[in-house]
C-alpha cells in the first residue's frame, strides 16, 4: 500500500506542475498568434519540465518513491500516464470548443513529465 501511495504522490506533484505551466500558457496564449517551430516547442516544453522537476526538489528534497527499481519504473510510466492526462484534457478542451496549446497534446505532455521525472530521479537528496 505504501508503494502505491508514493506512486500516487510523484504523479500528483508532475501532473499539477504540468496544469500549473498549461494554465499559465492558456492565460497567455492569445499572444502566441504564430505557431511555433515543433522542434523548437519540443525543446522549450523539455526545458520547462527540467526547470520545474529542479524547483520541485526545494519544496520536496526526497523522492517519494523509496524503492530504487520502482523509482526507475517511475520514469517510464508516470510520464506516459501524465502525457495521456494531458491529452485526455486536450480533448475536453476541444469538444468545449476551448483553444488547445501544444501542451494539451500526448507528446509535448510526455516530454515535459520526463524531463520532470528525470530530475527529480537524479538530483534529489
């Protein structure tokens, strides 16, 4: 039970991180008129996630997770689940008729909940 809950705790911490940034985005967005570059998007939303996993290590020095093998299963399926939430969340955004970012999307959700992950994974105490 107690593995489950530190699961259940490092996908909370990268999933509201991720609605934080997707918030932030949509709050500005109508200033993003030109679509960016995917690559260079790719890059940015790999940066954010990085930026983000390190400030998360101020507020939570430890991972939750302390089971070495599961940390490192972490890294793979937290990220997708993150990525496929984001998605799902873009798919509501759309049927509403709402503008959907770039972060609403499977692939630029993943990359940025790795990016957190991995972070968090190499530099926490």
């Amino acid at each position: 039970m107690e593995i489950l809950v530190e699961i259940l705790a490092e996908f909370l911490i990268q999933i509201l991180g991720e609605a934080m940034i997707e918030l932030g985005f949509h709050s500005i967005g109508e200033t993003f008129r030109r679509p960016a570059n995917p690559w260079l998007a790719s890059i940015g939303f790999c940066l954010l996630g990085a930026l983000l996993g390190g400030l998360s290590l101020l507020v939570f020095p430890t991972h939750f997770i302390s089971v070495g093998y599961i940390r490192l299963i972490n890294i793979l399926v937290i990220p997708v689940a993150v990525g496929l939430s984001m998605a799902l969340l873009g798919v509501w955004r759309e049927n509403r008729g709402d503008p959907v970012l770039r972060i609403d999307r499977f692939s630029f959700g993943y990359l940025f909940a790795l990016l957190f992950a991995l972070v968090r994974f190499l530099f926490d105490d």
